[in-house]
C-alpha cells in the first residue's frame, strides 16, 4: 500500500472518531445540521410572512419559528445554544456542519434545476394542437 492511501485512511479514520471528542449533552454534528437547516428556512419563511402582512414583526415570527424547530427535534433552546456555543468553540467540528449544509444548498439548487429543465417540461395541452409545417 503506498504511503499516500495510509495517510488517506489514516486521515479518514481521525475525521470519523470526532464524534468521541464530542460531549454527551451536545446535540451531535448530523442532528444539529438538521436543526441549522430548519432554522434558515424558517428564517426565510418568517421574511415571508411578514412580507405578506405588514401587522407582524419578524423577531416575532423567527421566535415562533425556531421554537417549533425545538419542537420537531426533541430539544430546547437551552440544549441548542449551549450546542451552538460547543461548536462555536471548535471551529473544526462547526466547520465540517458549515460545510455539510453548503452542500446541501448546492444539491437541492442542483435538483431544483433538473427538475425544470426545458426538455423535462411537457406542455398542458394535446398535442395533435401543434401543427407541423
């Protein structure tokens, strides 16, 4: 085996273990990406909604929202930023979720795309319509 497949498994082996360095009452790198993503499209959808309806405030609309993230993922805003302030202390562990959600941007714009190619498009009418010259 050459050197460079050795320091690629050793390198693959660290990386994975980071989950030990990682304190139990932390919510664990894959479950606060989850929790990240939610609180961006929540923020947006409170953008929304307060676009929509000038009567409402947004800090309103983004506390409402976040607390239902809480909600859907079992935890409490305490656990979050005691979380947030873990990662924000481990620049390394922060940035490999950093990173995961880019990709997830990029895969869902990616999709997004694909799905409204030209050629995926089908017309809403029959197409004995279209007369050929």
């Amino acid at each position: 085996m050459s050197k460079y497949k050795v320091m690629l498994l050793a390198f693959v082996f660290i990386t994975s273990c980071n989950n030990s360095r990682i304190p139990s009452d932390i919510i664990k790198p894959s479950q606060m990406q989850d929790i990240l993503w939610d609180m961006i499209r929540g923020d947006v959808l409170a953008q929304e909604i307060v676009r929509g309806d000038s009567t409402r405030n947004i800090k309103n609309e983004s506390f409402a929202i976040a607390q239902k993230v809480f909600s859907i993922h079992h935890i409490n805003r305490d656990k979050f930023e005691t979380s947030m302030d873990f990662y924000t202390k481990h620049p390394e562990l922060l940035k490999i979720i950093f990173d995961s959600l880019k990709a997830v941007k990029t895969r869902s714009r990616y999709l997004k795309i694909e799905k409204n190619r030209p050629d995926k498009i089908r017309p809403h009418f029959p197409p004995d319509i279209i007369k050929t010259k």
